[in-house]
C-alpha cells in the first residue's frame, strides 16, 4: 500500500498506509523511516502537532546513521522541538553546526550552550557591519530585526554576512558573496528576448499593470504571481508562481520588476539583467536592501510598480555583471573556509574566509550614493 500510494503521489493515502504498516509493529529501523515520512507529510500539511509526535516517534527509534539523523534534526529544526534537536545533535556529534538564520540554534546556544561550534550564514549579519545602509524609521521593525539577527548569531563562532559587495570583516561577522542557485551557471548566455519581467508580490495590483501594459503594448511583459496563468493580451502574460521558470525568465529578461530581497536581487546582478526594487510595504530590511543594492548598480529603487521608472533605467548603458560574478565566484572558498576553520582545521587554500580585502573590480558601496536617504 504504501509504495502504490508513493507511485501515485496521493498523501492522504500515503499517510494512511504509513501509520497502519507502524501499527504492525515493524524493527525499530523500519519505524523510524516512517516516522520521519509522517513527520515530513504532517509538516507539509501544516498539522504541526501531528507532525511533532512522529517526530518524538522518530527519535526514539531512529537509526545511528548520520543521513537520518540529520535529516530528523532539520524536521526537529523546522518544528521548534529544542529539547528533542538537542538530542538528536548529541548523537550526531557534528564537527560543527552550519546554521542558516534559523532562531531555534541561537536560541539554544543561549539557553543550553553547544559543544559544537557554530557557523551562521544569512544577509541580515550585513545589517551590522558600519558599511550597510539602515535606514531612518520604523524603529519597532529595525529593533526586532536586529534583535532577531543577534539571537541566530548568538554563540556562533563565525558569523557569514552574505553581501553584495566585498568589505572588511566585522568582529566575528566576515562578509561573505551571494550563495546563489548553482542553475545559473546554466544561464549566463541566454540572449535577450527584449521583454520586462514582473513578479506581482500582490494580485491586486494586477490591474494597476493591466492598465500600463494597454497604454504600452510595445512592451512584451512576463508576470508571476499567485493566480491563474492566462495571457491578457499578446503583449501581457500572467504566470504562475514558480522559481525555475522565473530565474529563466530573469535570464532573458531586459529588465525585472522585483521586491528588495537579497536573494532575487543578487540573482539579477549575476545575470546583468537590471532591476526596478519596490520594497514589500512596511518590509524594514527590504528598504535598506534596495538602497544597498542600488548603491552598487543593481537598478533603481521604488515605493511603487512604476514600469515607466524601469524603462528610463533601460535607455541607460547596459550593466556589466563580470565584476559581481567574479565577487560570487568567491563564495565557496569563503565560506567553506570559515566552516574547516570553526571545526578547528586549516582553512582552504585561495581567497578564503573573511580575508577582508577588496578587490578593485568587486562593487563597492559609495556613500554619496547613500546620503541624505
């Protein structure tokens, strides 16, 4: 039952199969591969307390393999289980922790300490450095954002601030290139189709874009957003959400229409497809990432979807990605460096971690772009 449930992608069967074939009482190796599955199709279900106790099931009986455990340390990670991840990391006995901003490990530093030293990776360590832009306003967002940050890196022996340009290290903080999707590789010489790429954060502001687009339909235009796919007219097409299709989309875009956050700006950068930033509302870091970003030749920054900013942007120079894609380049040697120096071993050969030297062909950021914002 269970593999014929597997084979037909039907969940609701899956589970069923999966918790009678526990009822039978299988070996306990056997009991904590079902208990991890129900765990992981619970999670995904968001029923969270079901998904707990296969979790606390899975521990009990799971088997001493590196593979399992991890992968029951993530579910325990994603599910805020401290005590029982605290468990299952005793057993695993990691060289080191690499943690990707997630609050349960800083909060489990604080609380219980780790024999395990610690390497926490995410953009927001930027927001500490003396070189990153924060802004003026929203204190409440501001405060909790870098209360937030200094819980994740508490304890942690090295603090990788992904960036979007090289700068010198920080106390603990070593600013670290974009870690970005290894599928762009693939596209960096996909030619230009001429088209504006959106990704529409909100549907309702779907005819807001409708409207630009009649008054424009010279102008092909490529939306994604949670709605139905269909095609307005032949110059304007809504597409679903999906993150492949919108990086190949991005690719051969002229130019992209984006909210500020680090990651899809720096996918952009790479590709040297230029971008309109409109920051999510109210989103603090998101402001600041677009006034960082723009400092160093992203594309402009916007309160509001304003095609017409983006094309006076595009009858501008075309930007040059080389000098960001050799900053990214570096991430690897940067970043696995901190990782080999935190376990206590000589750190990898070439540009390693936290060297703190620029380069004169890396984006810097120029503060007379910054002033008076």
């Amino acid at each position: 039952l269970t593999r014929l449930a597997e084979r037909a992608g039907n969940s609701d069967a899956l589970v069923r199969a999966l918790e009678r074939e526990a009822e039978l009482e299988p070996p306990p190796e056997r009991l904590g591969e079902i208990g991890l599955e129900l765990c992981d199709l619970y999670r995904r279900r968001d029923e969270l307390e079901s998904a707990r106790a296969w979790a606390r099931r899975a521990a009990e009986t799971a088997a001493p393999d590196h593979g399992v455990l991890e992968r029951l340390a993530r579910l325990q990670e994603d599910l805020g289980c401290e005590d029982e991840l605290c468990q299952t990391l005793d057993r695993l006995e990691p060289d080191v922790v690499v943690n990707f901003y997630e609050g349960l490990m800083g909060l489990h530093a604080v609380l219980r300490g780790t024999d395990a030293p610690v390497v926490a990776v995410g953009h927001q360590f930027m927001t500490d450095h003396p070189e990153y832009p924060l802004l003026p306003g929203q204190p409440l967002q501001r405060v909790a954002m870098q209360g937030y940050t200094a819980l994740v890196g508490s304890g942690a022996a090295s603090r990788l601030a992904l960036s979007f340009y090289d700068a010198p290290d920080h106390g603990a903080t070593r600013v670290t290139p974009p870690l970005l999707r290894p599928q762009l590789a693939a596209l960096a010489d996909v030619p230009c189709d001429g088209s504006i790429l959106v990704y529409l954060m909100e549907p309702a502001m779907a005819p807001q874009l409708v409207a630009w687009s009649d008054r424009h339909p010279e102008v092909r235009v490529h939306t994604f957003a949670a709605m139905a796919p269909h095609a307005h007219s032949p110059s304007l097409t809504f597409h679903g959400l999906s993150g492949t299709a919108f990086l190949q989309r991005m690719a051969a875009a002229r130019g992209v229409v984006c909210t500020a956050g680090f990651e899809t700006v720096s996918e952009a950068m790479w590709l040297g497809t230029p971008a309109l930033m409109v920051p999510t509302p109210g989103h603090y870091e998101q402001r600041c990432n677009a006034v960082d970003a723009e400092a160093v030749g992203a594309g402009v920054r916007s309160a509001v979807l304003d095609l017409d900013t983006l094309l006076a942007l595009l009858d501008g120079p075309a930007p040059d990605p080389t000098s960001f894609r050799a900053w990214v380049a570096k991430a690897e040697a940067r970043a696995v460096g901190a990782i080999e120096e935190a376990a206590g071993r000589s750190p990898v050969g070439g540009d390693g971690a936290g060297d703190g030297q620029r380069t004169a062909d890396v984006p810097t950021v120029r503060p007379a772009r910054r002033s008076g914002v």
